[in-house]
C-alpha cells in the first residue's frame, strides 16, 4: 500500500457537489439520470447502473445536466466521471461515444458470494468488460457485504487505485483502513485485496468501491482547464481551435 487520501469537494457545472476522488495522487453511474450531448452527435440518458464513455479524441464540445423534472422535484443523482488520458498516438483520433447500458456490463461474483462485481472496461481473471478504450485499463464497481473479503488478481504491469463510493473497510493485505471519499493507491503486485468492514454506514448497506487501474503511459502530460495534451503548444493549439468553433456547438447539427 502507497497511500490513502480523502478526496477534496466542491461545486461544478450547475451547482452540482462534486468530489475529485484523485486529486493530488502523484501521476459511470451508480444512482438517478442524467443527460449527455456533445457536438459529436453522441448522446443520450444515462440512469441506474449505466456508463457513459466518450473519448474527446481530436476535440468536441460536450455537456452533462440532469433532467429538468429531476431537477424541480428535487432528486437525487449520484455519478462518478473518470478522466482517462490518451497517448500521443491516439490524441487527435475522432472522437467516440459508447453507450453502456447496466445490462451490458460484465457481472460477477466472489467464491463465496460475499461480493458482487461490475466490470465496465479491462479485463478480470479472465472476464472481459464492454467499454472499449485506447489507453489499456480495467474498471469495475464492487459491491462487498458486509465482513466480506475480496482478493482480485490484477496485470503486474498495471497500477491500482481503489475509490469508497459508500461505506467503509480497509485495502490490502496490511488491512489499511479507509472509507467513503477516500482513495487507496495500491503498491507493486499482481493482487488487490479489499475487505468491508463488519459493521456499514446506515445509508450504505454494503461497502461500495471503484476499483481501477491501466498500463501507465509515460509521457510527457501539460494540462490546462478542460485540455489535456503533451506539450504547451498543444494546448495553446486546443485553444484556438475552441475559440475558432473548431469543437462544433452542442447539440451536434442534424444537417
């Protein structure tokens, strides 16, 4: 185990709270409905269980708000937006939406039953997720009853990070704890161990964990607002081409 941290909140877009679960480690969608459009012409709602995975690629204009009924009435929406950078190969690919339905996700089980696991991308001893990425990673929800334990193996080649949606335990093998709003990075090793702890939050009743990880990229990274490219003229170039209406208009023109 390298580290836990507790994620710093804030308020984004329209008002809405938001915790950067990564925020300061070194170098989609659990409850209620959202919408998305982009300039792209991806697009969609997205509600209980469902993933969004848009890949910005070459550029486009892109926003996320729930739905005015909601809204007025005063509901709930409870979401996680992961970031995942692109190699320099791919950066100015065509942009792509995928549209991951709750149903399409790979679900499976512990040995014992203790745990159940949602893979949305990456591969999992053996089980492949749906979501198709450019940068190699696995991503997945675990839900962990509580007192139960979960050893996953993971690819040596891949780091790890563990995020409590809900709830609290403790990760790795030294049993370190954590809890809701705080991020675990893992060490060296082709394993991650999580346990829940015996007794949950009375929100929560089972210990909710992201568990994610990829190849690392080992390249140069400059990041500026919402761009993310290799060098400082890169960005300067994303900025022109957004002042320029390069990115489109959202949403996308049906002509």
């Amino acid at each position: 185990m390298l580290h836990v941290g507790t994620a710093p909140g804030g308020f984004e877009g329209e008002g809405f709270p938001v915790r950067r679960a990564f925020a300061g480690i070194p170098y989609q969608l659990i409850d209620g409905t959202f919408v998305h459009r982009d300039s792209h012409g991806g697009g969609g709602v997205i509600t209980d269980g469902d993933t969004q995975w848009m890949t910005a690629g070459s550029g486009l204009l892109h926003i996320e708000a729930p739905p005015e009924a909601l809204v007025v009435s005063g509901g709930l929406f409870h979401g996680l937006q992961l970031w995942v950078n692109l190699p320099k190969k791919d950066k100015m690919m065509p942009p792509r939406y995928q549209d991951i339905g709750s149903g399409k996700v790979a679900l499976l089980t512990s040995s014992d039953g203790g745990a159940l696991l949602r893979l949305i991308a990456g591969s999992v001893d053996g089980h492949e997720g749906p979501g198709i990425t450019h940068t190699p990673i696995t991503m997945l929800h675990v839900s962990l009853n509580p007192g139960a334990e979960l050893t996953l193996p993971w690819r040596a080649d891949f780091n790890g990070l563990a995020y409590a949606l809900a709830g609290r335990g403790t990760a790795g093998a030294e049993h370190r704890p954590f809890r809701t709003g705080q991020t675990v990075v893992f060490g060296s090793g082709d394993a991650l161990t999580l346990k829940a702890d015996a007794s949950q939050e009375s929100r929560s009743p089972n210990f909710e964990v992201v568990l994610l990880g990829g190849r690392p990229i080992r390249e140069p990274m400059k990041h500026y607002g919402p761009f993310v490219m290799n060098t400082h003229a890169e960005l300067a170039q994303a900025f022109e081409d957004f002042q320029a209406g390069r990115l489109g208009t959202v949403p996308a023109d049906a002509a």
